[in-house]
C-alpha cells in the first residue's frame, strides 16, 4: 500500500491544507480590517498569504529532493 515515506508526505500536505484552509477561512475578515487602514495594505498581505501556500509547498518538495538519496 503506502510506504513510509509516501504516508507522511500525504500526512504533512493535510496539515498543510488545513492549516492554510482555517487562514483562508478568516482572510476576508483579516483583509477587510487592514482595507479600513490601507487599501494597498490589505491588498499585499492577500498576495503574500497565496505566495506563502505555494512556497510551503515548493519548500517540501526541494527538501523531499534533497532527501531522496539517503
């Protein structure tokens, strides 16, 4: 079935997924207080949450590489 290895990657990539889901859950709140401060505030911490999921992913997978030999 599943070895080791594949088990915890799947096991991370869920915390991952839940994790950014319950932040993406309160994002508009979080971006609707900043907006009322600075629009171009509220508009960069948005683009900053979507590049911080892919660069967590990317970041695992860099590491899964460099791993993948021992």
């Amino acid at each position: 079935m599943m070895d080791r290895d594949t088990r915890n990657a799947a096991i991370a990539a869920l915390w991952i997924m839940l994790l950014f889901g319950i932040a993406a859950f309160y994002l508009p709140t979080v971006m609707l207080a900043l907006g009322s401060l600075s629009t171009v505030l509220a508009g960069i911490f948005g683009i900053v949450f979507v590049l911080a999921f892919f660069l967590v992913f990317w970041l695992r997978a860099r590491t899964q590489r460099k791993n993948q030999g021992k």
